[in-house]
C-alpha cells in the first residue's frame, strides 16, 4: 500500500509578472504566495527549492533518528539544513546540488559511527533517492 500527500499549486500570468499560491493537504501551508520575485530576487513568500529543501532535511533527519535507533542509539537532537542549489543550464534551469548540514547530539555515538550511520541515512532517506543531483552532507557530533 502507498501513501500518498498532496502539494497544490495555483499560477496566474506570465513567469516574470505571474504569481501563484502552494498550499499542502494538511494545510500546513496555506495559499502560500510564491513567483518569480520569490524564487529569484529573494522577494517575501517561498519557493520550490526552499520546500524541498525543508522536505528532505525533514526527511533526512527522520532516517537518521530510525537508523540510530537500529544501531541501539538515541538522538538527543538533530538539526538539518538542506542548501537546495539551482543554476542554471544549457536547456534552463536544474537544481543539481543538495548540501545536507547536520548537527546532532547523540550520546555513547563515536565520531566514526556518527559518520558511518549520517551517509546511511543521507543515501537511505526516500528524499535522497528523489534526486539525481549530487547530495553532499557535512556531519557535525555535538556534546
């Protein structure tokens, strides 16, 4: 059985003077404006590379807790940030890198195992998989 979400969008006009709204199924978003001035002038609203970004950190974060687990530890916390890249290309534009930074505090982890169980989860997590650009993560034991 699969689960399925739902992501909305909604887009009037043109690329430039267009503007659009993204709401998800649980309404934790709501109409949330997004366009051309968000996704490329840095302009108040979202953008598609900042959700997925929040999506695979979320995601990211959820694989390491399960994979710690597995290996008998514990998260006190974790805390990711996904740097979601897009540039642009010869046929437009691609995002073709992810930057997973992670910090994370996980008592009786050695630095070696903490590695070890971050890259399982960075190339486990079913975000991950979703990608073809290039994931990169940057690890950081604290405590």
């Amino acid at each position: 059985m699969a689960i399925k979400k739902h992501g909305f969008a909604h887009w009037e006009g043109t690329i430039k003077e267009g503007r659009g709204t993204i709401s998800t199924e649980s309404h934790a978003l709501e109409n949330q404006p997004y366009g051309f001035n968000t996704r490329f002038e840095g302009k108040p609203g979202t953008n598609p590379e900042e959700l997925l970004g929040a999506a695979h950190a979320a995601c990211f974060s959820m694989a390491l807790s399960l994979i710690l687990g597995e290996a008998g530890l514990t998260a006190k916390s974790i805390d990711t940030t996904a740097e979601v890249s897009l540039n642009k290309a010869a046929d437009g534009f691609e995002i073709d890198a992810v930057a997973l930074k992670l910090e994370a505090e996980v008592p009786g982890a050695t630095p070696e195992q903490f590695e070890e169980l971050a890259n399982k989860a960075k190339t486990g997590c079913p975000v991950s998989k979703l990608f073809k650009a290039n994931i990169t993560l940057d690890a950081k034991l604290i405590g």
